[in-house]
C-alpha cells in the first residue's frame, strides 16, 4: 500500500523543498544504475556543493525517475524527464516525469507505448516526444498523452529542436523529419544517416552525420555538406543518448566530443561557424596519464547559456567499480579548464547537463517605434525584436495572438519571422505580438491605425510583397504595384544596389552580387533574399 504525506509533514516538505534554490547551478540527470537503480538528479550549486538525488528528496523520497533516463530539458517552467522505460520497485517513476523546474516537486507522471527518448515544447499548449517508435504529442495543459504523428512512425526518434517556424527531429534510419507544428504534420524529410541535430547563434540547423556536418536552412531547408577531417560526430541509436553535439547561444560555435559510438573519448572539437575553421583538439580531458583514464560519459558536453561555459560529465575508463569515479569539468570558450568537480563514489551515470531558465524574453522597444499610420502593406523584421538572456534568440517562436477589429487590418508571422500588416479599410485597431522563447512568454500589443486618408486604390494594395525566386541565383523579379525605388542591403546594412521600378515585373540582375543574405527594400515594404 503506498504511503500517503500527513497535510503536516507536506507543508513541511514544501518549505524544504522551496528553501533549496535550484536557480544558481547546474543539473546533471543520470540514467541509473540499470537492475539496481532508477534515474536521478544530481544538482550543483555555483558554490560547488552537490545535492544528490534531488528530485527524490525534494519528493520527500517518494518519488524517483524511470529506469535508463537518458535525456531531460526545461520549458516554461517545468522539467520533463524522459526515461527508457518505466521504473522498478515502489513509488518509481513513469518513462515521463514533469515536476517543478523550481523546486523538484512532481506535478505529473506518463507512460509510453515505446521507449521514451526525447522531449521538445512546441507551444504554450503542446510538447512532442520522441520514442522507439516514432513522436507522441504531449497537452502540457492537461498533462496528457494525445496522437502519435502520421509519419513520424517505423523506427526510433531522437533528437529534436524547435526553431521558430518548425520541429527537426532526426529519426533512424530515414534521415530528418520536419513537422509544421501548426496541425503536427511531416512537411518534409531530408535523407540521410543522420544522427542528433542542434540549432546555432545565426539560425542555421546543423545535423551530425559522421563524418560530416550539414547546415540545414530552417525556411527552405537547403542543406550544405561540411566535411570533417580528424574527427566525427559519433551516434548511438543501439543504446541512444542525447549526443554531443551543442552550440553556444553567444557565440555561432559548434562543439562535439570525439568519442565512440556508445561512448569514451578524451577530446573535444570545436567548428567556427562564421570563420569555418575546425579545431579537432580544442580541448582534453585530465587525468589521462595512468592506466584508467578520464573518458566521457552520456552526451558528455553542454554549453552553459549564461557563462558560455563548457560543462562536461566524464568517468572513468574500465568496467565495474571504475564506473564509481565522476567528474565534471567547467571549461572555458577558450579552452581552459576552470574548474574539477568529484561526485561521490557511485554508479551515477551521468546522462546529460540541464540549465536553470531563468529569465522571460525581453521585447526590443523599437517594435513600437516601427509604426504610425498603415498605409501600405508593410513587412517588419521580428527577429532582433525580442531576446532572451538564457536561451536562443533564434529560436524565439513569434505569432499573432489577436486583433480587435479584422475589418480593419490583417495581421501575421510570415516564414521569414516578419510580422506582415495589410490595412483593409480605414480605423483603428489593436493587434498583440506574442514572443514564445522555451515556453516563457512576453506580450506587446500595438495600436494600428489606418487613416481615413486611403485611396480606394492604396486600400485594394496587394497583400504582400512578391518576389520570386527566392532562393536566387543571378536574378530575380519583384511585383510592385506603383513607380518606386528599390534598394538592396548587406546583412550589414550597407547598400550594394539601387534600381527604378515599374509598377508591374521588375527584373532586378544581382549577378554581381556576393552569395549570401540581402534586405530589398521598397518604400514601405522589405523582404530577405539569398543568393546561392
């Protein structure tokens, strides 16, 4: 018969638990000392003092993790544990945990028809996760289980990311699945022997593949082949963890670690991303002298978003009670190692590093300055417009969460994260921008007004900008409705090409142009073009 808290002893395991401040530190989630051992948290303090098991005493040891947890994450506020399978013995957890990113204190528990493998929020109302067999939908407001996504199915899926228009997630043994969160469709699959993916500073997807990194472009999903010369980015589908590969969100930098397929390892790579420089030995781990060495263990290697640290979990090589000795390493973005950490003897094995998030994205103030009247069909670029000090900019998901009068204007997020406003007649109304960075939310509501003003010819404008195609080569057409200039910008903002338009096609020549990314502009109108 399971044991059940007085209403006395639970005031007084909350205070306890509220006492410990989790939001100075870092967690470390274990798989578990599989048949003896379920999951666990370990969370160290920037004092460098370890609370063991804190999931478990914060649950007044009631309650434990799955068996074989393998990956966990925050978003918006609440921790999700995702195990292998369910845990053995009393009070054990489920293959998915959510508690209190706070304070530990469990708030729901899962199963899951298959091994569980990963999770990623996709919204304030929904999550994914990855199983042996494909993707589930997780209602984070009612905390359960819905649909398995069409095509998502047939083998294991592991990791995955939202970027602020999708969900990449690599799946075994068909490449790359990317669903359109908005009705949890597979949009489209890039083939390959892919095996985790993470998103950089600038946008880009990168895909480990071996020996190969690939940028993926997160709107047209174009791919580019990077080809790694001493060292590779290692899988693990037989016996799957989360992986190495990561990326700073201060510096457009790439880590992994080089190690086998189910792990060791002593070294770390490192891919400057704007220089395309690849450093194979950027950092190793100490201890490599006697005969038992320090090798990496679980995904080995996160990046702290706040001090841009490298934080890497590491044990001990041979078999049995070396498996007792754990360190983690702090290591500086230059390299140096900063500080040594040693757990107490015991069979942890550590699964993967978990960083408070603890701040809400902030909204740029110049999102209000954007605009006075609406007279045109005008694009404004969301993507500087809100920031978030511990997590990706870039992943930001933005969105229209309402506008008090349709009649008036009409309102959205385009693909290219701009917010795209098209008056329909003239009036007032309000319109609010919702800026969603791992599931904290910032809100800014705009007042638009169109003015009475309007020609019948200026209200009946086109909707939006067309220029085509895009992605481009040596030119490109744009469709305008009036006689205007058109000017060209580097991502720099430095204007590199001018032309007079006419209302009708434009052809605009760009083949003097470098590769790369452009702002065109009109007089009330931008748009973002890439030359291949």
């Amino acid at each position: 018969m399971k044991k059940h808290l007085s209403f006395f002893a639970f005031i007084f395991f909350l205070v306890i638990s509220y006492s410990q401040d989790y939001s100075k530190g870092i967690f470390i989630i274990n798989e578990g000392w599989f048949g003896h051992d379920n999951g666990s948290v370990n969370f160290l303090n920037d004092q460098g003092q370890f609370t063991y098991n804190a999931y478990k005493s914060a649950n007044e040891n009631l309650y434990t993790l799955g068996t074989t947890t393998q990956f966990a994450t925050i978003y918006g506020d609440q921790f999700y544990f995702v195990s292998k399978q369910e845990g053995k013995g009393d009070y054990s957890g489920k293959k998915i945990v959510i508690s209190d990113s706070k304070n530990l204190l469990k708030k729901a528990e899962l199963t899951l028809p298959a091994d569980g493998r990963s999770f990623v929020g996709v919204d304030e109302s929904k999550g994914y996760i990855a199983t042996s067999n494909g993707i589930y939908i997780l209602n984070l407001q009612e905390m359960s289980l819905g649909d398995l996504i069409e095509g998502s199915n047939g083998s294991q899926v592991g990791n995955m990311i939202r970027t602020s228009q999708y969900v990449f997630a690599v799946k075994q043994n068909t490449g790359i699945i990317i669903i359109d969160p908005s009705n949890n469709s597979v949009i489209k699959t890039l083939s390959g022997s892919y095996t985790t993916i993470v998103q950089s500073k600038n946008g880009d997807v990168w895909a480990g593949a071996g020996s190969k990194l690939v940028k993926i472009n997160p709107v047209t999903f174009t791919t580019e082949e990077i080809t790694l010369s001493g060292t590779s980015i290692s899988g693990s589908w037989g016996a799957w963890n989360a992986g190495s590969l990561c990326s700073s969100i201060q510096n457009n930098v790439l880590y992994w670690t080089n190690s086998g397929t189910f792990g060791g390892g002593s070294t770390i790579s490192k891919y400057d991303i704007d220089a395309k420089v690849l450093n194979t030995s950027f950092f190793t781990l100490p201890g490599q002298e006697g005969t038992y060495k320090q090798i990496f263990y679980g995904s080995a290697l996160r990046i702290d978003p706040v001090s841009n640290r490298l934080i890497i979990t590491a044990t001990e090589s041979g078999w049995g009670a070396h498996y007792q000795k754990n360190w983690v390493h702090m290591v500086s973005d230059q390299g140096d190692l900063v500080h040594t950490f040693s757990l107490t003897d015991y069979y942890w094995f550590p699964a993967i590093t978990v960083f408070p998030d603890n701040y809400s994205p902030l909204i740029n103030s110049q999102l209000s300055q954007t605009i006075n009247e609406l007279k045109n069909t005008i694009h404004i670029n969301l993507k500087n417009m809100a920031t978030d000090s511990d997590n990706l900019d870039a992943a930001i998901v933005k969105s229209v969460n309402y506008i008090t009068n349709e009649q008036i204007l009409e309102a959205s997020v385009n693909k290219e994260d701009e917010l795209v406003l098209t008056p329909l007649k003239p009036g007032n109304a309000e319109i609010e921008i919702v800026f969603n960075s791992n599931g904290k939310i910032a809100r800014h509501a705009m007042i638009i007004n169109v003015p009475t003003t309007l020609s019948s010819e200026e209200i009946q404008i086109k909707k939006e900008l067309t220029i085509y195609p895009n992605p481009c080569t040596d030119y490109f057409f744009i469709d305008v409705s009036k006689n205007e200039n058109l000017k060209i910008f580097s991502v720099n903002g430095q204007q590199v090409y001018e032309q007079y338009l006419t209302t009708g096609k434009n052809m605009i020549n760009i083949s003097h142009l470098a590769q790369g990314i452009y702002w065109v502009k009109t007089s009330n109108d931008s748009y973002k073009i890439i030359k291949k």
